[in-house]
C-alpha cells in the first residue's frame, strides 16, 4: 500500500507520490527564534521528523527546508529591550535550537535557512508581485491585493467576501485598501531594523519569507508544506497567493497540518502557568528520548494532551523496548526455530509500517511494536525462544527504530556533550510552572556531593521496598548520569563514583 496523507487542500486523505521521480521536496515552518523552543513547538517538529524518517524509510529521498523566523515584530521588540541587534539577539535562540533538535533526534534537514539571508530574494518576489498587479504601495509599506487572486481562502476554506471593508483581519497599523489585503513589506519605523532596498527601506512580513525561501531552494512547486494548523490561516493561505501570483503555478501539492499540544486539557500558557519549553523538561530529569516517544506517540492529527503522568508513561515504556532489546541482544537462547515466533516478527513489521502509512499512524506503530514486545517477553519466560528468531526480532527493533529514533539510550551523553551538566543555565523560563514536574535535580547533576548521593541512595531503598520500581530505577539511572553507579549486592547497596 501507498503513503496516504490527509492533506488540508482536498480535505481528504491522499495517496502521496512526488511530483518528480523519487525526490520529495518538503517546506516546513520553522522556529520564531526569540525565545526557546517551547513543547507545543517541539510536537510539530517531531511530527515532521516522523514524516521524514519515513519517507526516507519508503525509500524516497528527501529535501526539506525549513526556516528560522529571525525578523518579526516580537523580535524587534525583544532584541531592542536586550539592547542587541536582531542578528545578534536571535543567534542565541537559533544556537539553542540547534541543540534541542540535536537532544530530539530530530535529523538535520537539508536547507536550515535565516530570514534576514534572503532579503534580496524577498524584495525580488515583491517585484514580481508589482508587476503582475498583485501587490500595491501605501504610505511605503506594500501589500498583497486579495481581490487579485480570486482563489483566495481555497486551504483554509475561509470565505472572506463580507470582510472587504472595516473588519481587521490580519491586524497590522498600515493602510489597506482592502481589509483582507495583507503586508508584503512593512515601511520602516523609526529605531526599528531595516534594510534599504529598491522597494524603500522596511522590512518584510512573515508570510513572504516562507514563500520565498520555499521556491528559492524548492522550485515553484513544493510536494509537502507542512506546520501547525494554528498556521493554516492567514499564514498559509496568504503563502499561497504571493507564490501561486507569482508563478502561476500550484504552490504546494499536500498541505500536512499537526494539531496543538495542550497541558492537563488547557491551552499551554505562561499566565495560566502551564507552559514548558523542552529545557524546563530536562531541568526537571526527564530524558529528551522519553520527550520524543511521547510527542511521537499521539497521531499528528489528534490533539495532544501533555500531563506529567503521560510523560512517566513514557519513559517507562521507553525501559521495556531497551530492556527487550537487551534481552534479545544478550540472553542465550536454546538453538534451533520457533516458526510461530517467527511469523509473529513479521506481523509486528507489517503493523507498524502500514500503520505509518496510514496518514502516520503512530499509535499503531507502536502498538505493533509492543505487542512483539509482549510475545517475545513471554515466549522468553518460558524458555519457548529460539536462538534462529533473534536477528528477525532485533531487525524489526532496528527498522521501528529508524523512524521513532529513541531506543537507543544516548541522552546523558548528549546533554554533556552539548553543556547541560557543565553548569550551563537550567533556569526554567519565566512563567514555567514548577509544582507539578519533578526538582530540578536528576540529569542535570554534575559535582554531587556524598551527601547528596547517599540521601538518593536511600530514597531509592525506599523505594523499591515499596514496590515503587520505576522509581528506584530513575533514581539509580539520575545517579548515573551524574557519574555515580549503584550496585545491589547481598551484602546490601553499594554505590561509586565512575
Ligand atoms: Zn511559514
């Protein structure tokens, strides 16, 4: 069977090929980069990673671009608060983000491009845009006509028709000739960064970046655009306009939206308390793999509820698939096949692929999954393994792992690697909310003293002593992380230093 996507455009689940032999070009919105990347953002960028993976998976290849929004209003205003320039101030976030895609296994996509690098190429498309008639100066600023291009609102199905006149739609402080009419380029404001250009100095809009960086490095005709659906409207649909005015050809083929993540059923929030960027996670000891396993594990289509339960959940379904793979990786097994077994491989394959190409079925996937999980597990405890239906077992692992990419346990020596435990900042961001997750300890101990080590070494007796094993296995793996191995012994428990 083929990849079926829904694709916001026909309202529809499609079959999905490309447009040209094997090739999947692919634009995704990227990051706003003002602030670090919170896990309502992480969500989308992991659904998309999904999606890659599995295209490359199918044996596609992939070209992706995605861009990094480093020129808006909110970053002009922050960056003039720091006292930095837009470049300088926007690095940080776009350094951070490197490395949180890194700590998410998200895979490197082939075109990671900054807005403010393809200014020439914006004030081109405007051009383009003058020209053709779609596009109007007023008071410097210039803007797209939406009279012009009578398929407007054909993603989002909007009907703007009884919007002409007063109603704001896409509230900005310029003049419009038309209230749907939105900014191509926004004329200069006093102490605000802007580049002198043909069309004047200012600035772009939003919309335009993305347009131009997609065709730039895509051609006029994408295969896939993908984001959130908080973007469908007016982002998209104004992407649309400019590209497709300009061209006069189709923009994207499939339009792929991921749905919101929400925390204990309330939209994530700073004021409500309830808004978390990936750092505050790993401030409070959870693993970035268990991170992803949960921000994968909910179909893209459906909204996603975060609670802190969800994410133990995680991370202990994340111990049984490593624990399984280090059973089958190290346990003997008598020599010789289980048939029954054998085909049991085969089914869980076939779940799980056809699963993802059912519009990315994760929840299948894994299903799937785990169900091999539970047979091998039994069949193990009761000696009915068989040595020849190993490497079938650990193949399925491999391939499952191609996409989910979270078995493998690399988390500690990722955050070491990219500073966590060096004593970089693991402030939680402003508004994060502190009550519910764990203290920030866990991961992210470096120097810990003996006093220390041993309190965490009796809550762990405690622990287990009362039967609460996933707990005394997070605390033993803290430990770790933090260079300190615990070792059981009849004699009771000891610990040491690595
Ligand atoms: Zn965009």
């Amino acid at each position: 069977m083929a990849l079926r996507l829904y694709n916001t455009l026909s309202g529809r689940v499609e079959e999905f090929h490309p447009l040209e032999g094997n090739l999947v070009r692919i634009y995704t919105c990227g990051p706003t980069v003002y602030n670090y990347g919170h896990i309502g953002n992480y969500r989308t960028f992991v659904f998309q990673d999904i999606l890659r993976r599995h295209l490359k998976y199918r044996g596609y290849k992939v070209m992706q671009v995605m861009n990094l929004t480093d020129v808006e209003d909110k970053i002009i205003r922050e960056a003039r608060a720091a006292g930095l320039p837009i470049r300088e101030f926007t690095q940080k976030y776009i350094d951070a983000f490197n490395v949180d895609r890194k700590l998410l296994n998200l895979e490197d996509v082939e075109f990671l491009v900054r807005a403010t690098d393809h200014i020439a190429d914006m004030v081109g498309l405007v051009q383009t845009l003058e020209q053709k008639n779609f596009a109007y100066a007023s008071d410097g600023s210039i803007y797209f006509r939406v009279e012009a291009f009578p398929e407007y609102g054909k993603l989002s199905k909007i009907n703007l028709s009884g919007n002409r006149a007063g109603a704001r739609v896409d509230a900005d402080e310029y003049e419009k000739a038309d209230a749907r009419d939105f900014v191509l380029w926004k004329a200069a404001k006093p102490d605000e960064d802007s580049w002198d250009t043909p069309l004047g100095r200012g600035r772009p809009g939003w919309h335009l970046e993305c347009s131009v960086m997609a065709m730039k490095y895509l051609g006029p005709t994408l295969d896939i655009h993908s984001g959130g659906t908080d973007l469908i409207f007016p982002h998209h649909e104004n992407e649309i306009a400019q590209s497709e005015a300009a061209t006069g050809k189709p923009f994207a083929r499939f339009w792929i939206h991921g749905e919101h993540l929400v925390v204990n059923g309330q939209k994530m929030s700073k004021s409500l308390g309830n808004f978390y960027t990936l750092r505050d996670l790993i401030g409070q000891g959870f693993k970035p793999s268990a991170i992803r396993y949960l921000l994968a594990a909910v179909p893209y289509r459906k909204p996603l509820n975060f609670t802190f339960e969800g994410l133990e959940q995680a991370e202990q379904s994340l111990e049984r698939l490593r624990n399984f793979r280090q059973r089958l990786t190290a346990e003997k097994f008598p020599p010789g096949s289980n048939p029954g077994l054998a085909e049991r491989a085969q089914i869980a394959r076939k779940g799980f692929e056809e699963g993802l190409d059912d519009n990315l079925n994760t929840a299948e996937a894994l299903a799937a999954v785990f169900e091999l999980v539970r047979e091998g597990n039994t069949a193990m405890d009761r000696g009915e393994f068989r040595e020849a239906e190993r490497p079938a077992y650990l193949d399925v692992l491999a391939r499952w792992n191609r996409i989910f990419a979270v078995i493998d346990d690399e988390d500690y020596a990722k955050l070491r690697q990219y500073g966590f435990a060096g004593g970089m900042s693991t402030a939680p961001s402003p508004g994060a909310a502190s009550t519910d997750g764990r203290k920030p300890t866990g991961l992210l101990v470096e120097a810990i003293s003996e006093d220390e080590i041993e309190r965490r070494v009796s809550e762990r007796e405690r622990a287990r002593h009362s039967g609460r094993y996933a707990e005394a296995d997070r605390i033993r793996n803290e430990l770790l992380g933090a260079g300190v191995i615990i070792e059981d012994t009849k004699a009771g428990t000891r610990w040491k230093r690595k």
